[in-house]
C-alpha cells in the first residue's frame, strides 16, 4: 500500500482545485486508487487523513462548494472513531458487529458503477461524432411487397376476409349456456358450392360474404377450407378489382 510522497511533489500533487471533481465520493475513489488500497478494506485513519488534508490544501474557498466534501469528511471521522472504539462491553460489541465501513463501501461501489456507465456514454458519443450515415436510399426495385395489379390478391388479403367474416358471425351470435353444433365436413360444402355454382349463369360470380354469411363459426371453416380445394384444383378462381375490396369467387 502506497501513499502520497512525503516530498515537495507532495504539495504540489495536494493543490488540487475541487472543481476537478465531480462530489465527495469522486475525490474518495481518487484517493483510494491513488493510494493502491482495495475498496473493501478501506483503511479509514489514513484515508481520513489524507481526505482532510486534500480538504485544507484545495483552493477552494466557496462554502457552497466545498460543503458537501465537508459533510463526507464528517462520514469518514465518525467511521474513524468507531472503529478505534475499544469494545468491553458485549452487548456493544453486537450492536456494532456489521462493520461501520459497509455503508460507506456500498455507496462507493454503487457511485463507481455510475461512473464507469457515464465514462462508456462518453465515448459511445465520441465515436459517433467520428460516424458519418449517408442519405436513405430508393429501395423499391428490392422491395418483397409488389402492388397488386387489378384482379390480383395475396394471400394476407384472404385471411383479413376470412377474419371479418368470422368476427362478423361472431357479433351476430346469440350468447347461450351451451351450444351443439353437428359435425360439418369439408367434402359436403365442396359438393354444396359445386351446386351453388353450377345455378349461376355463365360468367356469373359469388363474394365470400355470399357463400359464408348465414353459416355457422364451424360452416365459415368447413366453406373456407372448401373453396381453397377448389381454388387449388383449379374449379374456382378469386378475384379482386380493388386492393382491400371485395374478394369474389368465380367458376
């Protein structure tokens, strides 16, 4: 453990304007990495001397300013003196079991953390003052969503349909105890829309609204699931003549 030299170099080391300080525990910290001592065995005699006579030898002359340094000098004589209390009595003894500098240390630590954060703020800032971002560039050539010509539809078009259609039954539905529903199959609605669409004159086409809107939550499934069969042998086709207008199935 080292301390400041007892030399010339001493004074000069000790004419310290506080301001180069942020507070008390600031100081403290210097001190105690000046001195090469571990923070959690803080020797407070010496650490107290030194702490008063970087105080007296400081050119600072602002009680405002110097203030809160006294207060701390304060902490520390007290932590002094209790430690340099003989203990004979017992039940003294227990009340001063925990060790007077954990409070102080606490406060160190948690002071040090905030410190090394700002340190590390500082120089994310520094680096990127030294960064240069160029202007946004015209991404459309690349972009994954291409707009839809008229007639075309995506998928995410289909399952906002479905969802309206779903959330429509859903209001409309009377709220009871207990609900049965009969089994529906997706084979008896493909026969079902095949029927539906072979009353239609030619050119003729239905909205989903058309095929789902008095069925049940179970029938909307079962159709929808339906007409996507169709859809994909080929016996029915979707269309859209508005992005987010109505879809129609034609045959």
């Amino acid at each position: 453990m080292t301390g400041f030299k007892q030399d010339s170099h001493r004074s000069h080391e000790m004419e310290i304007n506080l301001t180069a300080f942020q507070g008390p525990f600031d100081l403290l910290l210097h001190l105690i990495k000046k001195m090469e001592i571990d923070i959690y065995d803080i020797p407070v005699a010496e650490i107290t001397d030194q702490y008063l006579e970087f105080i007296h030898q400081s050119s600072a002359i602002d009680l405002d300013q110097i203030s809160d340094y006294l207060v701390m000098a304060a902490t520390l004589i007290e932590i002094k003196s209790r430690l340099l209390i003989p203990i004979e009595d017992k039940s003294l003894d227990m009340e001063l079991e925990e060790d007077p500098r954990k409070t102080l240390v606490d406060h160190l630590l948690l002071y040090q953390q905030f410190q090394e954060v700002a340190d590390d703020l500082d120089r994310r800032q520094s680096n990127r003052a030294l960064t240069f971002s160029r202007a946004s560039s015209d991404l459309t050539a690349y972009q994954l969503s291409v707009p839809l010509e008229e007639g075309e539809l995506e998928l995410g078009d289909l399952q906002e349909a479905m969802l309206r259609l779903l959330q429509r039954q859903l209001d409309q539905q009377v709220p009871a105890k207990e609900i049965k529903y009969d089994q529906v199959s997706v084979s008896d609605k493909i026969n079902a829309i095949r029927k539906k669409f072979r009353q239609l004159v030619q050119g003729q086409s239905l909205s989903l609204r058309d095929l789902m809107d008095k069925e049940t939550r179970p029938e909307i499934i079962a159709c929808f699931l339906a007409i996507l069969e169709l859809v994909r042998k080929q016996e029915l086709i979707f269309e859209q003549k508005s992005q987010y207008g109505p879809i129609h199935i034609r045959g």
